[in-house]
C-alpha cells in the first residue's frame, strides 16, 4: 500500500519487536489521522497481523452484536468458525488462546466503539491482559481509536491499566514535508501557492490528501472534494462527529464555531455559547483537544519566565475552519448543485480564508520552523501565539508567533498575500511598539510569507530573517 511519513513513529513501534516480553501499545488521534493505516504498515515487520474493528454507533446496536462482529472477524482471520461469544471475557480469552509463538500485532481498533455498550469492557481486557495477553512474548496489542477521551478515562486514567502501557502515540497531523510527499513525481513543478491553497482546506490529514489528484490544479480539487453534494469533505464533518461525539454533536459544534473566528479565553466561550465556565465546558474542550480538534496554549508575557495564568483556545483543524465558513454556510446550493459548472473563485474568496489557515499550518509545524529559524529548541521558554489586552499603560496588540529564548524575543509575521511591500513594515513596528516591556532580551524579527516579496521589501534589511514557505514545505 502507499505510504508516506512516519517515520519517527514507525521508529518507535520497531523498538517493541526486539523485546523479548510482550508490549501494550494505545495509540489515539482525529479520525482520517491515519492511525489504523500505521499499525498496518507497522505490522508488515512482524509475522502475523490480527485486526479488529468496533461497529460504528447506531441506534439498537447491542453489545452482543459487537461481539458477534468481532467472532466473525476472527473467524475470517483464524481457523476458528464463527462462534456465539456470550462475554467480552469469553472473547478475549479466546482471542489469546489463537496466539502463536510468533512475532504478532494485534489491533482493536475504534476500540470505543466495541466497548461502548459495556461497562465492564475495560475491567475484563485489563484482566484478559494480566492473565492472558502478556504471557505471550512475541504479542503487541494495540488498542486504537478515534474517540480519545473514551481511551482517556478508560484506559490511560484507569488505575487498573498504570504502568501496563509500553507505548502512547498521539498521531498528529503529517508535517509540511511529508504533505509535500503526496504530490509525488509532481511537488518540484507545482507552485508553493498551489500547494497551500489545498492545504489550507485538507490540513495535515492523510485520508483527505489522498483524494487529491496531482494532475488538475488546487481549484478544480477542493471543488470536488468540498462544493459537490458527494463531495468527500462536504459529507466528512457531520459523519465524523456523529461517530465521535454521538448526541452531544450540537454542543462540540457550537464550541468550534466559535473559534473559526480566532483564539478565545475559556470565559470568551462560556458566554457566547452560554454554557457555565465550570466543569462540563471544561471536560468539552478537554474532549475537543484528546481527539486531535483543538489545542489549548498559555500566553507568555515578554520577558517572562513563567506563564501568565491566562490560557487561550485554538482551532487547529483547517478542514473544520474551512467548512465552518464556506461548506456550511453554502450547504443549500451545494445540495442543488448550483457550483457544479462553477470556477472555485466565484464560489469563495482566497484572501479572506488563507491568511488565517496558513497561521494554523506554520504553528502546527513548530519545531520544523524552529529549525529553519536555528532557533534551539531546548532554549526555547515559550513558543504560541500572542494577545496583549489594551490597558493604561499599552495598548492593544496581537502577534501571529512570538517565540522566547533565553536571550531572544523572535516576532514571527506571518503573511499570505499575492504582492508584499514594504507596508508590513509598518505593521510589524507598531506591534513592537505596543509590546510591554522585554528588558535585557534582544529582537528579532521574522517574516514566515507566501507571495512575491517587492524589491523595496527585500533590500530594506528589516527582517532579520525571511522564510518562504515554499522552502517550509520542502525541508
């Protein structure tokens, strides 16, 4: 099969095929992150590969139906028939009495789904594992899934399963070098601007890069997959939360609507969703960052040493930007079909939509821009996004990245427009202006852009350091 990256993950798995004892393995992440497709290609090294999948939510589904789809299964994969298993104790033992004394991956995956209509799920796998499981040597048993805050409190928070998990993988999206992957035999004769545009949509995630075709232009793609009622991406976002989040899909929407505007204090998303600041918003966004949605981040102020105890949440999914501003909102005409015979120009606006996910793209590919940066990542005290509030003393002021070294305060401006001038210049001063007091650390100020730098831009000597993103896409 095709695949692309992972290489530090796929690493790490390697490292549990030379034990000589047996390895738990949970692996978690957004749906369509490609977890499943990892194990996969993992397994390939190893002798035997078993895999098991939960059914996906529905009404009436019992917890014997999915024990009778996980007989079938093996079954399909064993020289067992298929059997009527009457508990989940029965099943797993059953499945370790199939194990042989060779090396064998074994996935449970959409592991919630199979334990979603049991309470005990968890208590009998933690038992089938001491008892059963970790007496075979050459076993790897990977518990996989899309929900993550089911394997969060069930497993990872479970006093029953401490010090039982060799490994934890949190997939995230692919960086900017393996995306530039999918393009293939195509990436060096394909503009960099080309490129952002469906990334801007797909983000980082494999399933969705697959759908492109390196053969028709970024345009033509993203009106396929986004602007057509059997669209790929027109149909993603309702199915995914409704798998992941089943009847409380109306609250988690409304909790990412608000952030396709921009980063929010928990207060700022308490009152416009009206919601209590307590513990169930809390445990929302908590659920929205586990599988893969959100990202919560500290503000620093420059020059100290120690985060504020202001926090700020942020949307790091481009595809749910994206289709918060434009798919929803144009749902009636996709469904008629009215951009069928449509240029994607006509349909939304570049400039009003890239600018913010190219933001996103560069802050979820930190390290990598560190490096570009020479920036040393063990010198780094903070490294996020920066709100200074308007107070007597400063005024107000926002910067796309401010990262702090022990010795440096580096203003990170990040720009998508077709022509850049010397304009931002003017930008990026009055932010520096505005900036509380950073005694004793040094400036520097970085451009991360995608356009034309204007010649009057490029000689003024201004930025101690300009990084285009073609060159971020490549390293």
């Amino acid at each position: 099969m095709a695949f692309w990256g992972r290489t530090k993950e796929l690493e790490r798995l390697g490292r549990l095929l030379k034990k000589e004892s047996s390895s738990l393995v949970v692996c978690k992440g957004r749906r369509r992150i490609g977890k499943s497709t990892l194990i996969a290609k993992f397994a390939e090294s190893a002798d035997r590969f078993l895999q098991f999948q939960g059914l996906a939510p529905r009404d009436g589904l019992s917890d014997q139906a999915q024990r009778d789809a996980f007989s079938k299964q093996l079954a399909r994969q064993s020289e067992l028939p298929e059997l009527k298993l009457e508990s989940w104790a029965q099943t797993f033992s059953l499945l370790a009495s199939n194990i042989k004394n060779e090396k064998t991956v074994v996935l449970l995956d959409e592991i919630s789904w199979m334990g979603m209509r049991s309470r005990d799920f968890a208590g009998y796998l933690k038992i089938a594992w001491d008892t059963e499981f970790k007496k075979h040597p050459n076993l790897i048993l990977v518990l996989c899934g899309s929900v993550s805050s089911w394997i969060e409190n069930n497993i990872m928070k479970n006093t029953g399963f401490v010090g039982r998990v060799s490994l934890e993988l949190q997939l995230e999206e692919m960086s900017l070098a393996e995306c530039h992957l999918f393009w293939k035999d195509r990436k060096d004769r394909i503009s960099s601007r080309e490129k952002l545009k469906l990334l801007a949509v797909t983000g980082g995630i494999p399933r969705y890069l697959e759908e492109v075709d390196p053969s028709m232009d970024a345009d033509h793609n993203i009106k396929e997959m986004c602007f057509l009622p059997d669209g790929l991406l027109y149909r993603e976002f309702q199915q995914i939360f409704d798998d992941i989040f089943s009847k409380k899909t109306e609250v988690y929407r409304h909790i990412i609507k608000e952030l396709v505007s921009g980063d929010k204090t928990l207060s700022d998303i308490s009152q416009s969703i009206e919601i209590t600041r307590g513990g169930r918003l809390s445990a929302h966004l908590e659920d929205l960052i586990v599988s893969g949605f959100l990202m919560k981040y500290k503000v620093f102020k420059p020059g100290a040493h120690t985060a504020s105890r202001s926090e700020r949440y942020r949307l790091k999914d481009n595809y749910l930007r994206f289709y918060f501003r434009y798919m929803e909102k144009l749902s009636s005409n996709i469904e008629s079909r009215l951009y069928e015979d449509s240029a994607l120009s006509e349909i939304i606006s570049w400039d009003s939509i890239v600018g913010i996910q190219f933001e996103t793209l560069v802050l979820n590919n930190l390290s990598s821009l560190c490096r570009h940066l020479n920036i040393p990542i063990g010198e780094i005290i903070s490294c996020s996004p920066y709100h200074q509030k308007k107070t007597k003393q400063h005024p107000a002021c926002q910067i796309d990245l401010l990262i702090q070294t022990k010795e440096c305060l580096y203003i990170c401006e990040i720009k998508f427009k077709k022509s850049i001038g010397i304009e931002v210049i003017d930008e990026v001063n009055n932010k520096i202006k505005a900036l509380t007091p950073h005694k004793g650390l040094s400036l520097r100020i970085v451009l991360v852009y995608e356009g034309k730098i204007t010649q009057g831009l490029d000689r003024s000597q201004f930025f101690d350091q300009m990084l285009s993103f073609e060159k971020l896409i490549q390293a």
